[in-house]
C-alpha cells in the first residue's frame, strides 16, 4: 500500500495534469525569469495547485519549489517541486515535459513522482517499496558491458566546455548506441530498462530530486559526474542501471 505521502504526491501531480493540460497548445504568455529560463501561468498555477495539495495533507512540512523558492527549508520534511520540467518543451508544443515532486527526509531523498501527462507517463517509487510505471513495476537492466550499453544525453553545455568532452567523446566510441532524450524521458527508459546510462551535466535538484528516488528503487545508482551523492546542490548526473556505474565514472574522470 503506498503512504499517505505517496497518495497525496499522486494527488499533487493529476491535479497539476489538469491545470497544465487546459493551457497546453494555447500560445500561453511567456516571461523571462531572472536566470534567463522561461515561465508561464502554466508553471505558476499547476505549482500553487500542488503546493495546496500536499499542504492540505502534509501542512508542516516544508516546500522548494522552483517558481516560488524556499518555505521552511529547514523542516524535517521537504516537498521538492517542479511543476513543469521542461517549460521550453511545453511552449514549443513538444511533449517533453514534465511534473516532478520529490519528499526528502532528514537530508535524504525518500519520495518520487515523476508525471508526464502529454506522454502518457506517471513513475513512481518509494524508498523500500520498488519503482512503478504506468502502475507497473519497472527494473534496470543487467547489461554489464559497455560494448553492449545504450548512453543517453541531456544538457551539457558545461561538460562541452570542460576536459572532460573529450573523455565523453571516448565514452562514445566504446557503447553500443548514444541517444539525446533528455529531461524525464532517458530517466524514465532507464528505470524500465530499455537504455543503461545517462549523463547529464546542468541540472538542478528541482530537476532530478523525484527521478534519483525512482531509478534508485528500480535497482540502479545515482550520482553526481564525480560520484557524489545527490543532494541539495547537484548539478550534474551520472545515472546507471549500477552495474555499469563505476566504469562510466572511471571513463568520465580518469
């Protein structure tokens, strides 16, 4: 049975579906927030309804989310929130985008609900109680060579800048097949399976808080690009069905 957490986090993000479903393809406004990434009445009103929600349920917890910030950052218990990861997607009608709540716990990230309405995908997981997608139990894979994994990009404007294209580039040379599906989707795909790593480096906790829980509990690792735990201040990922984990890293590093 899942948690009461879990239901209000389902209830969160469905009652976020709606309200992002009545403004898609309507040529919503968009503005230009301070960090130059876009907003919309989409983003605002799907984070009130979800803030609303899990409030109604959960009213001293925390909640970071990432149109409004910090409230009560420091309480044992935290809702991290992105109403709609993937705004450029959503203006761009493209259905890549997606409602990601995450609850962490004393420091440590328990909860995740990843929900992609227009794709027609809702992952779940729960620390101890596995990854669902679809309402089906989802699992990495057990590939164990590179020669036989498929790599998946997101943003890497800073690894392109850095030493270390050059090793990704290396990397690329020795696996079986490299795609770009980025944001959720590559998350997604791994946790069930159907592609082994995925790199990213320019992200943000809001971003990936949700999707670490799931592809943690669907048996794989989530790390940093230098191998260190998610937290707070991640910005960049290393993500693996784990078995393929430390030969990545090794790649990407040495």
């Amino acid at each position: 049975m899942p948690s009461k957490e879990l239901t209000a986090a389902l209830a969160a993000a469905r009652a976020a579906a709606d309200v992002i479903g009545a403004h898609y393809r309507k040529n919503p406004t968009v503005r230009t927030k301070a960090d130059d990434s876009p907003v919309t009445e989409a983003d605002v009103r799907a984070e009130e309804v979800i803030r609303a929600t899990l409030d109604r349920h959960f009213p001293g917890y925390g909640f970071y989310g990432e149109e409004t910030g910090p409230h009560s950052i420091e309480a044992e218990n935290l809702w991290l929130v992105d109403p709609i990861d993937g705004t450029k997607s959503f203006v761009r009608e493209c259905p890549f985008f997606s409602t990601q709540i995450a609850l962490l716990r004393a420091g440590e990230l328990v909860l995740g609900v990843s929900s992609a309405p227009v794709y027609g995908e809702l992952a779940w997981a729960e620390q101890g109680a596995g990854a669902w997608l679809n309402e089906y139990p989802v699992r990495v894979s057990d590939v164990a060579d590179l020669a036989g994994a498929v790599v998946s990009t997101g943003n890497l404007k800073t690894l392109a800048r850095s030493p270390r294209w050059q090793r990704l580039g290396g990397l690329i040379g020795r696996v079986s097949r490299i795609r770009g599906y980025g944001d959720f989707v590559h998350y997604h795909l791994l946790a069930r399976g159907s592609l082994d790593v995925v790199i990213e480096s320019d992200v943000n906790i809001l971003d990936i808080a949700a999707l670490t829980v799931i592809v943690r509990e669907a048996g794989g690792t989530f790390t940093d690009l230098e191998g260190a735990a998610v937290d707070l201040g991640t910005r960049s990922v290393l993500a693996s069905n784990g078995v393929l984990h430390e030969r990545v890293l090794e790649a990407l590093t040495r």
